[in-house]
C-alpha cells in the first residue's frame, strides 16, 4: 500500500453518521486506507455498503464524522467551503455516470467549463479543451453540440472535461453505467491508457466485475467496512461478485 507521506489520498479511522430522526444511522465504520500516486483503484460493494458516501467523502463534498481524510496532502476536515471548492478544482477530476453536459453549449465550452472557476482567459480555456478532446479522440467535434454526438462521445467529453485542470486524481463514479458493453470497454481502455500513460491516479466505483478488472487494487465494503483491499486478480470470487 502507498506510504502514508506519499498519498495522494490518506484515510484513517474514518467513521461517517447521518441524524435521523430516528437517531444516527451509521454509514461508514473504521475506514482507513491510502491511495498513492498513479494507482488504479476500483470500489466495489452492495447497496447501502458505504460506496457513495465515501466517494463523496474523497471528493470534498462530505465531511466525515470522525477520523481523518488528507488528500494531496490537505486535511479537508479542517477546510471551509471555500477551501474545499478550491481543493477539488485543483487536484480533482470528477467522471459521473450521467454526462453532465451543458446541452446548448459546445463540446469546447464543456471542456473548458473548470477553467472559467480558475478564472483562465477564454483563449486559453478553450486552447486547453481542444487538447483534451484530441487527447481523448474527439478533436473533430469541438464546435458540436451534446446532441450530436453519441454516448460514448458524450462520456469521452466528460472525461476531458475531468482532464483540462490537469487533475493528480480522477474519481469516477459508475463511468460505464449508461453505455453500452462495447462501449464501455473503449472507456475504461482510456482509463487505463490515461493511467499507465500520464500517471494519473483513478478511482472508480463500479458493480460490474468486468468493469473492475481494469483497475490494479480493489477495495470492497459491505456494512460500511473494508471486506477485501488488495490485487483485483487475488481477489476471492465473492468479492467481484457483481452488485447492485
């Protein structure tokens, strides 16, 4: 596993509850581990085993309620708002399972939407996004719109959009959800090529075995905890077993 002085995401002892008014509902119990520079991680687990919450935890859109989450070196418990929203455009690049495209504007203007948070010159935004969509084989549809193309284009386009800050992290949460198994496979083959290529570490959330083959390390949680953490190719059957 990654040093601790070396993670991109460091973890420990994380523990997250949501009040009801019925009392607190645990989610997330004892959770630690790291990630470090340049891994390919995968996440898998049931329905209510935690997989969301602490996605959302590694993208500085949750807080914990004990424990710790240091990510590129930041403890973003101690962070405010402000502080996180900076964080996450500065070191995180998100990949959803909806495409999120702004539909009346052009795939560049998409692209280069993390940009305009930074406050980058509109030439360079959109200099910027066109090397992202050649670098993801879309450099042909610049002046496109969401509509015109498929997908899988769509899907690619996110996935630029996540590269254009130039990212250290990559969260993707179920990329492949929406496409189909073709297609799937010619994303996660980027993934994998951005990953081995540019050392851009990822982390996926996936209930799809073949899907989490791609990725080196798989961690699995049921009940909120760390059932399985190592090699995907060590991992017992009922740990890539497909879930919902």
């Amino acid at each position: 596993m990654a040093d601790a002085a070396e993670a991109v995401i460091r973890i420990e002892h994380l523990f997250k509850e949501y009040e009801t008014e019925a009392g607190p509902v645990p989610v997330l119990k004892d959770v630690s581990l790291t990630v470090a520079p340049g891994e390919f991680l995968a996440i898998m687990g049931p329905s209510g085993s935690g997989k969301s919450t602490f996605m959302n935890i590694l993208g500085c859109l949750d807080i914990a309620s004990s424990g710790s989450c240091v990510l590129n070196g930041r403890d973003v418990g101690t962070l405010g708002k402000d502080e996180l929203a900076g964080l996450r455009n500065q070191v995180i690049g998100f990949v959803f399972q909806g495409f999120n495209l702004l539909p009346r504007a052009s795939i560049e203007d998409n692209v280069g939407l993390p940009l305009i948070y930074r406050g980058t010159p509109r030439r360079e935004r959109l200099a910027r996004a066109n090397e992202m969509l050649a670098k993801v084989g879309l450099g042909a549809f610049s002046h496109s719109r969401p509509n015109q193309i498929s997908g899988g284009q769509q899907q690619r386009v996110a996935i630029a959009r996540a590269l254009v800050s130039q990212p250290k992290l990559i969260l993707a949460d179920e990329p492949t959800g929406n496409l189909d198994t073709a297609t799937s496979r010619e994303i996660m083959a980027l993934f994998a090529e951005l990953n081995e290529r540019d050392g851009i570490t990822v982390v996926l959330v996936t209930h799809e075995p073949d899907i989490a083959s791609y990725a080196r390390r798989l961690v699995r949680l049921a009940d909120g905890r760390v059932v399985y953490d190592g090699p995907v190719d060590h991992a017992a059957p009922e740990h890539l077993e497909r879930t919902t």
